[in-house]
C-alpha cells in the first residue's frame, strides 16, 4: 500500500500547532486587564492578612481543613454549614448559564482558568521565540541545533516556573502561607504539599504549554452544553457575510467593484488562538475571546473599510442588517426572558445566602440521645436518659453556656463534670458535652414510652439562645 493510501485510512490526521499572531486592539486590551486581575487576585489571595483575634487564624481567606472550616475575611464556615458553599455552587452555575444566554462563551474567552493561563504561556512563548511567523519557522525547523535548542529550553523554564507558582499558590490556601513558605524553602513540609503542587505544577505546564485549544474542545464539557444557553438573540462573535462575501484580494482587477469588504487576508484567523475560521460561521471551538474582531478592524481602518465586519452580533439582526437597516439595541437582545430567568433565580439565590449569612447565631448545638441503653433505673426507681449534646462557640472568646431542659417542672438535668448547670466552651471550638436528664419514678415522663422535651443553651453574655426539641424515653408500664 502506498504512504498515500496510508494516509487517506488514517482515522485521526495528527495535531498541527497552532501559534496566534500578536494582536492590539480593545478586545486584546481588555483580557489583558483581565488576566492581570484574576491571576493577581489567584497569586496574592493566600499573603493578605485579616486579625481574628487570638484563637484564630489571621489568613484572610483559608481554607483550614485541619479543623474543617473555611475564612474568607470576616466571613466564618463551619463544616455543618456547607449549604453556603453548595449555594455559591448554585450560583456559580447560575451565573454562567446567564453569561452566556447574553453574551456566549464569554466566560471562556476572558476568565476561564485555562484561558488566562494559555494566554500567558503565549505570551512568554511569542517573547522567547518571536511571533507568529518565527515560532512557525523555528517549529518547522527540523534540525535541533544550538539556537533552537536554547529557545525550547529557556521557553520550558520559564513555563515551568510559571506553573511551579501556580501549584504553590494553591497549597497556600490549605495553611498558614508564610509558615508553609517556609517549611517548603526547608523541606521542612508535609508530602502531601509537594505532591500537590507537583501535580500541578505538570497540569499547568502540559495543559498551557502544549495541549491548549485542546482542553477546550475535547476535554471541557461546556462546548457541548453551551448550545442549550445560547439562542438567535444571543450577542456573540460572528462575521456579517453579507457584508464580506464574495472575498478577494485583487481590489484593482476586473470585477473588484463586486466584491464584499472582506479582502481574504487571513489575519482574523492567524489570531485565533483555536485555530479556526470565524468566517465559515458559528462553530463549536470558537471561545469568543473577540482577537479576530480586533485583527479585522485593523485591516478595516487601513484598506479604508468600515470596521465592525467581525463584532460582536446577534444571528436575529442578520435580516434587518440585509436590509440596510441599523441592528437592535444590545440591550434589548439581553434583556430578555431566557436572561432574565437566569437573573432572578441568581438573585434569589444570592439574597437567601445573604439573609441565612446575617441571621446565623454564634452559638449552635445539636442534641444526639444515647441509645444504649435507652434508659437507666435508678435505685429510686427514677428514669434517667443520657443525651451527647455538641456545643458550638462561635465567639473570639471563652463562653460559659447555661443549659436548660423544659418543661422544668418535669425533668432534673445534670451536666457530666460541673456541679452547675453551666459549661465551658472553648473559643471558636466545639464541645461535645454528655448531659444527664432524670424523671422522678411518680411522673407520667417516667411512665409513658417517649415524652417530649426541650433542651435550650444559653449564652449570658452575648444574650443568645438555641433550642432543639428531643425525647425522653420512660419504662412504658
């Protein structure tokens, strides 16, 4: 069979890099805004510190898994309080079907994690090695000579730096930044810190260095959803082929006065850091990270054409703009019932954490009756029943917790080590206290199989108070 042959069986073709040429424009400006931002806030986060107090810790935003609870300035969550991170999925969730019902794929374009880092990892590439036309020539060089050679390894350092402060940012947020600094510097630190950030330190380099548009078309599952968010009224990046069409270069030759604005020059497509064609219509690789608007408008402005032959469209203005009139008002194509769905269900979501956020109390318990056995006869012939009741303390300070049954008149209760009522709870720690509720042999409580009660917790100084409603299990004669 000859290599021909060969190559037309082949199921798969192998990939064929892709190097974007640089580009300037508002759209480039913006992501570059952008990236500085969100990589600032990722790589600087974990350093900021916020005072607590004495028993807590002062890193603004950790996650202590230690002790099973989360910072985030001022904010405290405990690990029975996890609906708030659920509702933050929620409304992570929300707000990405609402971006792109409005806007398409903007969030990958501009912010996604594997878009910034990409972004960079070009953006020391093309320093390194020059742009487009260079790094092209350079990797269809097929000899690896001394030059080539010191390009590729100066590339892969500084990639590789890049993703070992990637890996060492994330393991900051698990512990105290500065002591784990530290301890990393002196190999001081725990395995599992090295592993992680080992792992991805590799992640990083392999998926911005060399898998790239990759990781967006066949790993990410977002390409294959977006359709559902997305309709005609959607604002997103397109090309107004009735404007282009029929392309050509040869603007002096016969025929060039029927000929669209689009002069074929391919840089709307050397842009594209996916590689695709924007022109040959909506396609599921596209990011809409807007570059082939601004290398579009650029070639606009210099063969003296109208910019916007690449922009930001909705496909529902296609028939006015056909017809020679103005498209609708952006607003108008976002502020729709799809939109405006989305928005009201993020909203609520949103206030509902706010309100369960500023009614929370400092103090909580929860109540577990101990089972075996149900009940203890006393040498009176008093029922005794035994509780596990999980005191929380949520203050900066030591509390002292008044614990109380109801109805009173009914039940004697002791707390197991104090001669009082009263506990010491720890500041912003749990205690699981065993509290002992006792019913006179005479009473119905005694008597009847399960009675109703309630055990309360007090905090004296803060004025704060919390019920749970339990059983007492009695003889049932």
């Amino acid at each position: 069979m000859s290599q021909a042959d060969q190559q037309e069986d082949q199921l798969y073709a192998a990939r064929e890099p892709i190097f974007p040429r640089r580009v300037s424009g508002k759209f480039r400006n913006l992501k570059w805004v952008i990236m500085a931002i969100t990589l600032g806030i990722y790589y600087i986060t974990p350093w900021i510190r916020w005072d607590r107090g004495p028993n807590l810790p002062d890193q603004a935003v950790l996650v202590d898994l230690a002790n099973r609870r989360f910072f985030f300035f001022f904010i405290e969550i405990w690990p029975h309080e996890f609906y708030f991170i659920a509702g933050l999925l929620i409304m992570a969730g929300l707000g990405l079907f609402l971006f792109t019902s409005a806007l398409g794929r903007v969030w990958c374009g501009y912010t996604c994690p594997q878009t910034v880092w990409t972004d960079l990892f070009i953006l020391v590439e093309r320093w390194v090695e020059g742009d487009r036309n260079a790094r092209l020539r350079l990797h269809r060089q097929k000899k690896m000579d001394l030059r080539k050679a010191r390009l590729r390894a100066t590339k892969w350092a500084l990639w590789f730096l890049i993703g070992l402060a990637t890996g060492g940012a994330w393991v900051f947020y698990f512990t105290d930044a500065p002591t784990l600094l530290n301890d990393l510097l002196h190999f001081r630190a725990h395995p599992v810190a090295y592993t992680t950030m080992g792992v991805l330190t590799l992640t990083t380099f392999v998926f911005g260095g060399f898998m790239r548009e990759q990781i967006c078309i066949y790993a990410c599952p977002w390409p294959r959803i977006q359709a559902a968010m997305m309709d005609e009224d959607t604002i997103t990046v397109g090309y107004r082929e009735w404007r282009g069409e029929p392309r050509g270069k040869h603007r002096k030759a016969e025929g060039a006065e029927n000929l669209g604005d689009c002069i074929d020059c391919m840089a709307c497509v050397n842009v594209c850091p996916v590689g695709i064609d924007i022109r040959n219509g909506q396609q599921l690789e596209c990011i809409t990270c807007a570059l082939c608007i601004d290398a579009c408008d650029d070639i606009m402005a210099k063969v003296g054409k109208p910019r916007g032959l690449i922009d930001y469209i909705a496909l529902s203005d296609e028939k006015l703009e056909r017809e020679g009139n103005a498209p609708r008002p952006i607003m108008k194509h976002i502020f729709r019932p799809r939109v405006l769905l989305y928005t009201a269900l993020w909203s609520l979501v949103g206030v509902g954490l706010i309100i369960a956020l500023l009614s929370r109390q400092d103090i909580d318990m929860t109540v577990a009756p101990v089972r075996n056995p149900t009940f203890v006869t006393l040498s009176d012939g008093s029922i005794r029943n035994t509780y596990d009741v999980r005191l929380r303390n949520k203050h900066g300070e030591d509390r002292g917790f008044v614990v109380t049954v109801a109805p009173s008149d009914v039940f004697e209760l002791k707390l197991e080590g104090y001669d009082e009522n009263v506990t010491d709870v720890p500041a912003d720690s749990t205690k699981l206290q065993r509290v002992y509720i006792v019913a006179a042999p005479d009473t119905d409580a005694a008597q009847a199989e399960r009675t109703e009660m309630t055990i309360t917790v007090t905090d004296p100084v803060a004025e704060e108070q919390v019920s749970k409603d339990t059983v007492f299990n009695g003889r049932d004669n």
